[in-house]
C-alpha cells in the first residue's frame, strides 16, 4: 500500500540527520514562490511595495496566519478542524456584541476564549477518544456553533455592532514601525515553531500523525495530546476573530467563511501532508504569504473572486503536485 | 485490521442481505423519531408535513449519490459543491427557452462528468489525496460557476420546469426519480462495477493483487460523482426556477453528512446508496420539525450539526464496544 510506504519513510523528516535545505525543501520552495510573486508584482505594480499597501498585507495576513497556525498542528496529527471559520466568527460577534467599552472585554474575553478551548477540547475528545473521523467531528461542532449563532442572533440582525477601540488597535494599531496584529503573528511563530522544533510536545505532534498507533506505544498519551491541538486551533481562530472584528469595524455571520478554505489552502501550500506527520508552521507563513499576496495582485489587476477562486485551485494543485513529485523522487 | 476489513468486504458483497445491528438501525430510528415528533406537534397521523420533502431533497440525494460512491471508494469529493454550482448556473444563463433543453441537459451533465473524471485522472496520475485534488477543482469550478454567472440570477426554460416538477399521478416525480436512483443501485451493487468499488474501498492493495484495475475505478467513481452533482445543479435549476453562482456549496458538507449520518463509513468499503437516502431525508426533516415547533427556522442548523455529533458519536460508541468485545475474546 502506498500509504503505508509513506508512513515508513516519514520518520526522516523528522530525525534531523540532512542539511536544512534538503529536508525541508518543500518550505524552501514555497519562499522561493513567495519570493517571486512579491518581487514580479512590484515590478508590475510600484505601489504592491509600498509601505502603506505592504502595512494592509500585513494586517490580513497576520489574521490568516493566526487561524492557520492552529490549523498546521490539527493537520501535522492526521486531522482537519473545519469549525475554524465558525469560531472565528462566534468570537468576533460575542466580543462586540457584549462589550461595549474596553472595560467589558475585561469579563467578555475569557468567556469567549472559554468557549473556544470547550469546542476544541470536545473536537479533540471525540477524535482521539471515540475514535472519529475529524471532518465529522468538526463539522458537526461547527454546524452547532453556526445554528447557535443564528438563533442568538435572530439570523445575524442582532449581530451588528462597533467593536471597541482595544480591539481595533489590536489589529490595527502599531508598536513602533510594526502593526499590532503583525506582532502578534510574530510571536506565535516564534512560539510554534519552536513547538514544533524543540519541545517534546512537538515530536508527540508529529509521532501522532506518522501513526497514531506506534504513538501510544511508544508512551504518547494521544487523547491529551490531541485534545490540546485542537483546543489551540480553536483558541487562534478565536483571537483572529477578534482582530478580524477590529480590522473590518464591523461583524458579520459570513466572516469567517473564507478562511476554512484559506488556512487548509496554506497549510497544504506550505507543504504539509494532509496524511499528518510531515510539514512545518514555517511552511504555512510561507502558504500565507503567498495567499495573500495573490489576493492583494488580483486586487490591482481588477479582478474579482471569481478569478480569485480559479487561481487559488490552480495554485494548490502546483504546489502540492510538485511537493508530491518531490516526495516520489526521493523515495526513488 | 486483516480480519475485521476482510469481514466488511464480505458484508458489503451481494447476494447477502444485510446484517441488521445497532448500527444499521441507527438511521431509520433516526428518522422514525422524527416523524413522530412532526405528528405529535401537528396532533394527528398524517405524512402530510412531508409531501414536498423528496422534491426539497432531491439535489442532497443526487450529490449524496455521487459522494457515497466516493466515500465507499475510501476517497471524499469537495469539488461536488463547485460542480453543482457551475451545472446551476449553466442552465440559468444556457438553457432558458423551450428550444434545445435536451442537448443542453445532455451538454452540462457531460461537463459534470468531465469535470468529476478531471479529478479522479488527477488523483490516479499525480498521486496527490482526494481531499486536496477535489478541495482545488472545488474552488476552480466555484470560479468558473461565478464566471458563468456572476450574481443569482437567469431564467430556466419554462418546459423544463413544467417537465421536472409536479407530480405523476399520487407521487410526485421527484419521489419517482429517488426511487428510481436506489433501483439503479441496488443493480450497480451487484455489477462488476459495485463489486471493484467495495473492494477497492476495502482494501485497494488487495483488490490490485486480485488483478482489478483500482485507477479505472477510481476515475469512474469520481465521473459519477461529478455527474451527478452535474445533475443535482440541473435539479437545483428547476426547483428555484433560477441559478446561483453558489447554489452547491452548502451541499458539500450536507452531502458528506448525509453518507455520514446514514453509517457509511469513511474508511471505505462499508455502507451504502440506501442509507445516504435516509440520512438526506433526516436532514431535511430536521427542518420540518423545526417548522411545526414554531421555532425560527435557524434552529434547523442548530439541530442539524446536533444530530450529525450525537450520531457520528453514537457510531462511535459502538463501533469502540464492538473492537473491545473482539479484543477481549
């Protein structure tokens, strides 16, 4: 089987034995991509590369790069969580809708983020203990998440309302030269990255995606594990909820909508396996990168979504067609 | 692992009947339930709340075809929703007068089929997963649908309508045309075709060393998908008497849940056309029972992704008995 060849030979990627460009040559590649879209459409476009218009590329890819980098765990452990985008948009619509001032975010916010951790830990319990597919899983909670909101909100006409300032100078203020949600997005690199790379967390992340089975054996308590993946993917949809509301000065139920395909599309760019077990949160800022990126071209080539959608399929279909090529050529 | 998916093969596998467990039953108490429920609330015995549900139904069962097929060849097809939208929107802004349906009918469920083939030659060819050949073809057809037909919008050939909807005599023709959908797959089933698919889904190393070709199968299985999704769209078509340039994204999901909720099994090779039909038909009842409740309809997605967790977990539950009772002895 050819699944099971893969999983035999995963564990390379993992041990560090090859130089870093060899290893990791699919994150090389999404850079040099990245690199190239950038360096093209300045050159097409002088002001892509404005600071003003980089600042706006910035903000949206912070918000992307937060969802996904919850999304890069779920994935690196075989899984998919598809109530991101429902999270993201309970978080927004609570926040604003209950906290009129600064002063309530105080009691608002950890509620909100209480809610987040409950739908990942049950997402998380029901993938790891009961043994179900995670697209199942985290449909349904999202599909319960999505009808709660409708129903508290009588179908989003009480959903409308100004976010506080906190949150509109969390995703759009500046620390220095450098926007609030951009510093954000800094920092839970640097954190999962170095999840990922250095802690004993990150190696139980990667042993449950080669096979979940030989993760147990060899002493990884899969339901804890599992469960605190999924509790951070709900957790960062949540707080780009917030810096989505603050960015957009308005909530909306569809907000969140976009970026279920958009953070699976960054992962898989970036060059994760959806199988679990091979890939990197670097690789994902790269899929960000090159995201948004092309919705910022597309923008100035005057084109709508309709082109947008065809050129994110194509996209993905390269990039991960390549990766695989890649992989097939090494096995050889 | 040998044993149990050996045990699935076989109980997937014509001539037997099917083994009736907690499991197969799960479904059809389900919607029993639910059409209890809609009686005790209207207070009398009648199926009238449901007349026009196999008409509401009808484009979830059709894509819910086209994705058990898929689910059992142990792949999962995203692109259903994008080509259901582009069929929509074809017929909206190509088929709009009396003349010519049936070449236009013929010509977007050809597109369907292609369109569905495209993703199972990607998948066999490249060797890249089902769910992300399909999530990228979902967002090119998507676009191409919204190319085709930027806003909702566009008129359906009155014939067509007038042809496809009503009734027949005391059932409606949309209740005719599920009927007819499960007889063709009860003999599907039991077609070289339907054995290959079991198979593969099963165990696709072992139906390769049984000498069947799994690429050809995969590639069929995923052209049917993508026809009948094509034909969902068509459906869709008729029923709003428009198009939208997004009609079949909610379908995705729904669809997947549908197959789930009716207990065919993810890994492949297990479950079935007929169950996805009441699982559909659950769906949709949900939404009746919300409606004679007098609750907003807004409950009926709150209850729809109720039921899809406490079913899914309920499998889950006794699928974890039935491997500990097997362990144990």
């Amino acid at each position: 089987m050819d699944e099971a060849a893969i999983k035999t030979r995963r564990p390379r990627f993992v041990l560090q034995e090859r130089p870093w460009l060899n290893r990791q040559r699919a994150i090389a590649l999404s850079y040099v991509v990245a690199l190239i879209l950038y360096v093209v459409t300045g050159i097409y476009s002088p002001g892509f590369l404005s600071l003003n218009h980089l600042r706006i590329l910035a903000v949206s890819a912070s918000i992307l790069g937060i969802v996904a980098a919850g999304q890069t765990l779920v994935i690196l452990t075989g899984g998919i969580d598809l109530s991101v985008s429902s999270v993201l948009t309970a978080s927004a619509i609570v926040t604003t809708l209950h906290s009129s001032s600064d002063q309530d975010l105080w009691h608002v916010l950890p509620l909100v983020f209480l809610m987040a951790a409950g739908v990942g830990l049950i997402n998380g319990v029901a993938v790891s203990a009961l043994h179900l597919p995670a697209i199942i899983v985290t449909l349904g909670t999202a599909g319960v998440l999505q009808g709660a909101l409708l129903v508290s909100t009588s179908g989003g006409q009480t959903g409308a309302a100004l976010p506080p300032a906190a949150l509109t100078y969390l995703a759009d203020g500046d620390v220095g030269p450098i926007p609030t949600s951009l510093l954000c997005w800094i920092l839970l690199t640097w954190l999962v990255s170095t999840l990922l790379s250095r802690m004993p967390f990150g190696r139980k992340v990667y042993a449950i995606g080669n096979g979940p089975i030989v993760a147990r054996m060899t002493g990884v308590n899969i339901v804890f594990t599992l469960s605190v993946v999924y509790v951070f993917s709900a957790l960062c949809a949540a707080f780009a909820g917030l810096l989505l509301a603050g960015d957009l000065g308005t909530t909306y139920l569809s907000m969140g909508d976009t970026y279920l395909f958009t953070s699976i599309s960054a992962v898989l760019i970036g060059g994760a396996s959806i199988l679990g077990g091979r890939g990197h949160y670097l690789g994902t800022v790269a899929g960000v990168i090159i995201l948004t990126g092309i919705g910022g071209l597309l923008a100035i080539l005057n084109q709508g979504p309709a082109t947008l959608a065809i050129i994110y399929g194509v996209i993905i279909l390269v990039t991960v067609g390549v990766a695989t090529a890649a992989q097939r050529g090494v096995r050889r | 692992m040998a044993t149990s998916s050996m045990k699935s093969t076989l109980r997937g596998l014509p001539p037997g009947l099917p083994r009736i467990d907690a499991t197969t039953a799960l479904p059809y108490v389900v919607l029993v339930l639910l059409v209890i429920t809609t009686m005790a609330l209207q207070g009398r015995v009648s199926l009238d709340a449901f007349s026009n549900l196999p008409d509401t139904t009808l484009p979830l069962i059709l894509v819910g075809l086209g994705e058990t097929i898929v689910i059992l060849s142990r792949g999962i097809d995203l692109s259903v929703g994008g080509i259901m939208s582009l069929s929509t929107a074809l017929v909206a802004t190509h088929v709009t007068t009396n003349k010519s349906i049936v070449l236009g009918l013929i010509l977007v469920a050809a597109v369907g089929a292609l369109a569905g083939a495209l993703n199972g030659l990607l998948i066999v060819i490249t060797g890249i997963q089902p769910f992300i050949v399909t999530l990228a073809t979902w967002s090119i057809t998507g676009g191409v649908a919204l190319q085709v037909l930027p806003t909702e919008g566009g008129t359906v050939a009155p014939n067509l309508v007038s042809g496809l909807s009503g009734s027949v005599g005391p059932a409606s023709k949309s209740l005719i045309i599920i009927v007819t959908l499960i007889a063709i797959w009860l003999y599907l089933r039991r077609t070289r075709f339907g054995v290959s698919l079991y198979a593969t889904g099963s165990s696709e190393k072992a139906a390769v060393l049984n000498g069947l070709r799994a690429s050809r199968v995969t590639v069929i299985v995923y052209a049917c998908s993508g026809l009948a999704s094509a034909l969902a769209g068509i459906y869709f078509a008729v029923l709003t008497s428009s198009g939208s340039p997004t009609a079949g994204n909610p379908y995705i999901l729904d669809s997947i849940a549908a197959v789930v909720i009716g207990g065919t099994s993810l890994a492949g090779g297990r479950g079935g056309f007929v169950p996805t039909v009441v699982g559909g038909f659950i769906l949709a009842a949900i939404g009746t029972v919300v409606f004679y409740a007098n609750m907003s309809s807004y409950w009926s997605t709150l209850g729809t992704g109720l039921i899809l967790l406490i079913t899914v977990m309920l499998y889950g539950i006794v699928g974890l008995v039935q491997s500990r009772r097997r362990s144990g002895g």
